[in-house]
C-alpha cells in the first residue's frame, strides 16, 4: 500500500485463504443470531399486525429479507470476500481514507452504542418481569451492572463469548417455538383492528430494513471469512432471509394467536404474548435475558474497536468507558425504548453507506479498486443526501411533509446514495482516483 495511506488501512493484514471457513460455519450462524435476538421482533407487529392479516405480514418479512441480501449485504460481503480485508477498509474505495474515518468507521461506533443501549434496557426490563418487580431503581441498577460488565467481559475475552454465541443463539429459537405453539390455535381467527394492507407492508419493510442495515454493511466482516461466492450466496439466504421470516414470523404468528384467543386484551408486545405460557413465562424472560449476553458483547466490542481503531491517540479503556456510559445514559432515561424509531435511525445512517457501496462495487466491474486517498466527495455527497431523504418525518429531524411514516424510508435513503454515486463518479466528480492496493 502507498505510504500516505492512514494507519488504519496499512496496518490491516487481509485474512488468508487457508483460514477461510464455510457458510454454515461463519455467516448464516451469525446472521441468524442477529434476527432470532428479543429486540427484532420485540415491537414488530404494533406497526405491521395492527393493520393486516399475518398472511400480508409474511409476505413483508419475506420480502424484506430479500431486499436485506440483495441490497444491503451482498456487495459489502462480496468486496469482504474478494479482499479479505474488513468493512472499514474496503469503504475506503468508496468514501475515501480521510472520509471513512467518520463513515463508517465512527458512526459504525457511535450507531454500536446505540444498540448496547437498546440491548442493555431490554435485558433489564425482560429480568424485571422474571423476578416480577417494577422498581425504576431496580431497573437502573440492572442496566448499570449489565453494560458495563458485559463491556469489560467483551474487551477481555470476545474470542470466549464467541464460543459461548454458538449455543446462546439457538435459546431463543427454542423460546419463539414453544410460544408459537401455546397460541397457534388462535391464528386463523385474528384480525386486524384496522385494515391496511399496504400501510403493515411498508411498514414491515421500514422495521426489518432499518434493524438490518449495519449488519448488512458488516456483511464485509463476515464475508472476509467466506472461502467462495457459494458461501456469500447461501450464508446470506439461510442467514438473512430465512432468518427474518422464522425469527419475525413466528413472533406474529403467536401475537395473532394470543390476541384471537383472549378477546378483550389487545396486545401488539411480544412480551404480553410470553406471559402467556403461564407458570413457565418467568423463566423465559430470563433466558430472553440470558441469549442478550451474546449480542451485547458483541456490540461493545465493536463499538470499542471502531473508536480505538479511528483515534488511536486516546486509549481504549479511556474510550470504552466514555461510550458505555453513554450507552448507559441512553437506556436509563428510556431513550433507547423506542426500538422502531431506533431501527429508522440505523436505517437512515447505514442504507446511504450501503448504496454508495453497491454501485462503486459495480461501477468497478464487481471488484474492489483500492482506498481513495483524502475524502471521495461523490461519496461522502451520496450518504449526505441518502441521511436527510432517510430520516423520517415522524423523529421531527427533517420537515418531509411528502414522507409518511409507512414509507420505507431506507429503501429510498438506499436508493438516493446508489443513483448520487453513481451519477458523480460517471461525470468524473469524484475527488481523486484509487491507490493500488493488493486484493486477493
């Protein structure tokens, strides 16, 4: 690489061939771990089942889950692949050395505390309804202990909680199986409270794209440890799609059940639809609890990773910390309760990334052209431009009074970033050409 590259890109050793493992070794575990977390399907049917039948809700969920690996995971993980090198490095093509320090290296970061807030308040809360009590100190107490522990294991020991994620993951499978179950006799009789078939679809689409888009991103983490394009192919389908419908759908399935076969009690929460296993349902919070391990750690490292990686010049345990407690202030004041309007902001920040990505992938011929030394300004203009169209009306950020809040806001935010790009670098707008760079 060129010595005026940062040392964030030179340092990066690219992952060899021979330490590549297969789909159902790597990516479709992960992915799968990502969906079947509590948080996705936590709040998932007040905006979707409220307003249709589960047979459209499925529909949503299925085509969500293809829009997720067509749109948002296939190039970063096939540029991961190609390269061997991690998203923070092969975004260099795309947003520049200089431009990916903010994105995605830090935002990356600071969207990462986000979710340890959000993992962090459901965990407590979920703990709080297995020892049935509702003290807001209580409540404090558990969050405190909980991120900043889990931070500390996974700065110490990520490799560990690794291990431990192979068999966390599948607990909530078992859990959204044995719920499924006690209220499937209830499902043929639901229905909506309102009818709108096309608000719940879109709706479906903004939830499930908005919870993705960093993990699609990080589809070049994932698939720098993919061994072929037959892995990129099936880790993704099995992981994402399949995942979102069985790890979505059987969550609305069950919510219809409970709500058809108690008249009188309409809850959309899936909480409300776990207590209903009767004498078990405490037990089942607390393994909800217990499976959160696993996706906390994960954020905190990656959260630390980034900064330590982007500012170098301040320690980690001195950035960690900060960014814990962060995360801390987040989930105690109940900011971080609101999961679909934090799944719009992921959406918003990590769609534009993931547009701009696609289509310098394929201006490139499908490979990757080495980092853009400074700032790539067709870059950098199309995640701009992709952020505003992204935020939705209803967070009050942006007066868009032609967006409404079923319109799949990432999906366009997608789209503005893909067709910005691609517009500038055809008319030679970009800042500067790539650095040569080895790939594999």
């Amino acid at each position: 690489m060129k010595p005026d590259l940062p040392d964030y890109v030179t340092r990066t050793t690219p992952v060899p061939s021979d330490a590549r493992v297969p789909w159902y070794k790597s990516t479709f575990p992960t992915y799968a771990g990502i969906f079947l977390w509590v948080g996705f399907y936590l709040q998932i049917a007040e905006p979707t089942l409220r307003f249709a039948n589960v047979g459209v809700c499925i529909a949503g969920l299925i085509v969500a889950g293809l829009l997720c690996f067509a749109l948002f995971y296939y190039a970063p993980a096939s540029l991961g692949r190609k390269t061997g090198l991690p998203l923070y490095v092969v975004a260099t093509s795309t947003f520049g050395t200089t431009g990916g320090y903010l994105i995605p290296g830090l935002l990356m970061g600071f969207l990462q505390l986000g979710w340890v807030a959000v993992i962090g308040s459901i965990s407590a809360d979920f703990i709080m309804k297995g020892i049935h009590q509702t003290s807001r100190g209580l409540f404090t107490a558990l969050v405190v202990v909980w991120i900043y522990s889990l931070g500390w294991i996974a700065i110490k020991g990520i490799h560990h909680v690794a291990r431990v994620a192979k068999f966390l993951n599948w607990i909530p499978l078992i859990m959204i199986v044995v719920v499924f179950l006690q209220n499937r006799t209830g499902i043929s009789s639901y229905q909506p409270i309102e009818s709108h078939p096309l608000t719940a679809f879109l709706n479906m689409l903004t939830v499930v794209i908005g919870y993705f888009a960093t993990a699609g991103a990080a589809g070049a983490d994932f698939g720098m440890n993919n061994r072929n394009e037959k892995d990129i192919v099936l880790g993704g389908v099995f992981g994402i799609v399949f995942g979102a419908v069985i790890a979505g759908g059987l969550p609305l399935l069950s919510i219809a059940g409970h709500i058809a076969g108690h008249p009188g009690i309409v809850s959309y929460n899936y909480a409300d639809t776990v207590s209903s296993v009767g004498s078990m349902a405490p037990l089942m919070f607390l393994l909800f609890a217990l499976a959160s391990f696993v996706p906390t750690c994960f954020s905190s490292f990656i959260a630390s990773n980034s900064f330590a990686t982007m500012i170098p010049q301040v320690s980690r345990k001195t950035s960690t910390l900060v960014g814990l407690t962060i995360s801390v202030l987040l989930a105690v004041t109940g900011v971080a309760s609101n999961l679909v309007g934090f799944f719009s902001i992921v959406g918003a920040s990590f769609a534009p990334i993931c547009g701009a990505m696609a289509a310098d992938y394929l201006l490139a011929g499908r490979k990757w052209n080495g980092p853009i030394s400074g700032i790539n300004r067709a870059g950098c203009t199309a995640w701009l431009l992709g952020f505003v169209v992204g935020i939705p009306e209803k967070l009050g950020f942006v007066p868009q009074t032609w967006q409404k809040a079923d319109d799949p806001a990432s999906l366009y935010s997608f789209a503005t970033a893909f067709l910005v790009y691609f517009l500038l670098m055809k008319t030679n707008k970009a800042s500067s050409s790539p650095s040569a760079v080895p790939t594999e």
